[in-house]
C-alpha cells in the first residue's frame, strides 16, 4: 500500500513539474507577439528585428529538439531535463534585462536551446513516471496544459506589457525555473537509453542550413536580394539542407530518417504541417501587430481579440478527435486546413486601417474552427504512420518540423510585408499585411492539398517492413 501511495506521489510530481515546464516552452513561442510593439518602441529596431526577436527562439528549438532527446538519452533524461530548465531560465533574465534589440535576440535564441532540451525529456519523463493504466490521463492533462499556453500567450504577453512593462513577459519564468528546478532534482527519477545516438553531423547540416536561408529572408529587403550576405545565405542554406537530406538517407543512424517519409502518412501531415505553421505563425506576427499600430488597441485588448482563433482549439478539440475516430484523421485535417486558409482569406479582404472588430471576428472564428480540426487528429496520424519503435523519433520530427515552420512564416511573410508596406503609417501597414496574408493563405491551402496524400481510414498507414528491413531503427526520442 505505501508503495503505490509513493508510485502515485512520484507521477503525480512528474505530471505537474514536466507540464509546467512545457507550459514556459509553448507560451514563449506566441508571449512575446502582442509585445512587439512595445519592444520596438523601447529598444528600437526595423522589421528583421522584430522578426529575429520571434524567430531566434523557434528556429533554435525547432533545429536543436531531437538532439537535445538524444543527449537526454545518452547522459540522463533529469540530468538534461534540469540543464534545459536551467538554461531557459537563464536566457530569460537575460532577456528581460536587455539592454539593446541584438541583446534581446541573442538571449532568445539561447532560450530556445534550453527549450529544446527541456522540451522532448518532459514526456519522457512523464511517461516514465506515469503507469500504463494512467498515461493516457496523464498525458491528456499534459497536452490541455500545453495547448492552453499556445492559446494564452498573445494575452499574456498583452497583459504584461500593458500593466507592468514587456520585460516581465521573461521575468515570470525566472521564479517559476527557480522553482522547478530543486522539484526536479528531488521529485524525478534518472533515466537512460544507453545505446542512443548522436547525430552531430546531422545537427550542424540542419542549423547551417536554416539559418542561412531565414537569414537571406529576413533581410532581403534591407539589405538587397542581390547583396553578397543574402546570396551567401540562400545558396549555402540550400547546400547544407541538401546535404541534410543526403545525410538522412546514407548515414546509419541520422536524427531525421529520410525513409520515414515513403509512408504517404508520414510525409502527408508532416509537409501539411510546416505549410501550416508557416501561413499561420507568419499572419499571427503581422495580426498582433496590427491590431495595436493600426486599429488602436493596447496590448491586452489586442490578446483578448485574438482569443476566438488561438483559444478555439480548446473548445472544438473534443468535437473534433470525435470526429476523427468516427472518420479517420485524413477528412478532419484536410477540413481543418481548408478552413484555417479561408481564415486568413477573410482577413486579407477585410483589413483596412478603419476596419472594425466585428469584420474582422469572421476570419478569427474560421481560423481557429480550423486550427482545433487540424491539431486533434494531427499528433494521431503522426504515430500510426510509422511503426512503434519510430514513434519517438517520428513525434519529435513533426513538432521540428513544426517550429521550423513557424520560423518560416515570420521569415516569409516579413519579406512580403517589407517588399509591400511597412511601418510609416496605419495604410503602409496595411498594405504590406494584405498580401502576407494572402501568401499565408495559399500556404495553408496547399497544405490541405498535400493532406490529401494521407491513407483514409482502413488503408495501409506503415510502408511494408521489408522496405525497411535492411536499415537500423534508430533509438526514439
């Protein structure tokens, strides 16, 4: 009796001290957009500033997360998991108490590589500590808590900024890291996968490459799309992320297997999914600008608004994993996307610098109809288009894959919006934001197009294992 009150202790401990981790993780990826403005006024800065101020903390967490799993793996999951922490609660007083722009962005990156680490051991963690009869509770909790710090950053960032100061949106995570961290140390058992690989190799391929071509976009306008860095940063970019693709199908153990992607499942929700993130993080930088510089209102108002898109999941999620047991996953995200472009359509036809809520209100609720049947089956679909042992690694390449979009979008729809408008005044705004959000458009409907290429229910989801047979699983993350 006492050691099942104590299994039940230690799960219970795991499950609040790896969701609030994961809830300073989500939140830090929308907190800062409703702060934007603030930010720009207080330290200055043109467009690709701002941008990097976003971008700096997706694109380092998107690149670095399946390594950080395979470092947790390798040397100690609450070994790592506490490292993570600790560096993410570093970076964000270094954040707070910027002195400049390039300040801020340098500590937003070193954010994202704390949040890589954390991020991946916290459901390692939870799982290990959870039992089978209760993990599926566990991790619904898990995944509410996440998803309510996605939905709540815009206000929370708006909140803060208006009734303390913008630094306070990194402030909050030092006491609550603080915190954490003696929790973890006393409350999480250590765990290993000693056979785990490292794929160095892989991890500098992908960062060079990204890197370089988010750089060449975020400054293509100011610089010049011809200048020597852009040049240099879209044809080396391209090379390294060539090289990554090469890497992942002749090296034996690459973090990102490029024979996942023969499975139509696998490739299908994994390129929607970046198509997603990319038309949707790019409007939602733009969106939470404009409703502060052009239409007038303070950061909470602006948070409070653009509740009906990014809380909506939490309303029609239920109704729409309903749905996806009812029909299988590929109608409800392929309905979901659709909706989501239609979404950003009705924007981009209604903004105007004189626009009124109620005009824009169509377009919010669309969109986050759209976002919630997208997100509910999605992670689904993810794990039955690989086989069991692939799961880990297939889980960790979707929410990458993810990031990279949103870093993607900024980087895209910044570019637009430099080439079209800018900040002089509410009609520049406007005039670059109208056809970003028509770029974000396409890209989601593409993505309800690519979709498409996902098994319907009853149809083989796995590639046939003798496809595979010859080649090593590597270890999950």
């Amino acid at each position: 009796m006492q050691q099942q009150a104590a299994r039940r202790g230690s799960a219970v401990w795991a499950l609040v001290i790896t969701s609030v981790a994961g809830f300073m993780a989500a939140l830090d990826n929308l907190v800062v957009t409703t702060a934007l403005p603030s930010i720009r006024k207080d330290l200055g800065g043109a467009l690709e500033d701002l941008e990097w101020t976003v971008s700096a903390y997706t694109l380092t967490f998107a690149v670095l997360l399946m390594f950080g799993a395979a470092l947790g793996d390798r040397f100690g999951r609450r070994k790592l998991f506490m490292a993570g922490l600790a560096i993410f609660t570093g970076a964000s007083a270094a954040a707070a108490l910027a002195p400049g722009i390039d300040a801020l962005i340098a500590a937003r990156a070193v954010q994202g590589v704390g949040a890589a680490v954390m991020m991946p051991l916290t459901l390692t963690l939870l799982t290990a500590a959870v039992p089978v009869a209760r993990r599926g509770a566990a991790l619904g909790i898990f995944s509410a808590v996440t998803g309510l710090a996605v939905a709540s950053g815009p206000l929370v960032g708006g909140s803060l900024t208006e009734h303390i100061s913008w630094q306070w949106i990194f402030w909050l995570n030092v006491p609550i890291g603080l915190a954490l961290l003696p929790l973890a140390r006393l409350r999480l058992d250590e765990s290993y996968a000693p056979n785990a690989r490292i794929d160095v190799p892989g991890t500098l391929l992908v960062s060079g490459g990204l890197f370089g071509i988010v750089y060449a976009l975020v400054n293509g306008q100011a610089d010049g799309w011809t200048s020597t860095p852009v040049l240099a940063g879209l044809i080396a970019g391209t090379a390294l992320l060539v090289g990554f693709v090469h890497h992942g199908f002749t090296h034996k153990n690459p973090m990102l297997p490029m024979r996942l992607f023969r499975s139509r499942a696998f490739f299908g929700i994994n390129i929607a999914s970046l198509l997603m993130f990319l038309g949707m993080f790019g409007s939602i930088f733009l969106l939470a600008q404009f409703l502060q510089g052009v239409a007038g209102y303070s950061p909470t108002e602006a948070g409070l608004r653009m509740l009906p898109w990014t809380a909506m999941p939490l309303i029609v999620a239920p109704i729409a994993g309903y749905l996806s047991d009812r029909t299988g996953g590929r109608p409800v995200v392929v309905a979901g996307l659709a909706l989501q472009a239609v979404g950003l359509g009705l924007f981009a036809l209604v903004l105007e610098p004189g626009v009124s809520y109620a005009a824009q209100l169509p377009g919010l609720i669309v969109s986050g109809i759209g976002m919630a049947l997208y997100f509910a089956p999605a992670a689904s679909v993810v794990m039955s288009s690989v086989r069991p042992a692939e799961q880990g690694i297939a889980s960790g390449a979707n929410n990458a894959l993810r990031e990279v979009g949103g870093a993607l979008g900024i980087a895209v729809l910044g570019a637009v919006f430099a080439a079209r408008g800018g900040y002089e005044s509410g009609q520049a705004f406007t005039d670059g934001t109208v056809p970003a959000l028509w770029i974000g458009a396409a890209a989601v409907a593409v993505a309800a197009l690519v979709a498409l290429l996902i098994p319907g229910r009853g149809e083989a989801q796995v590639p046939p294992v003798e496809a595979v047979a010859d080649e090593r699983v590597p270890v999950a993350v």
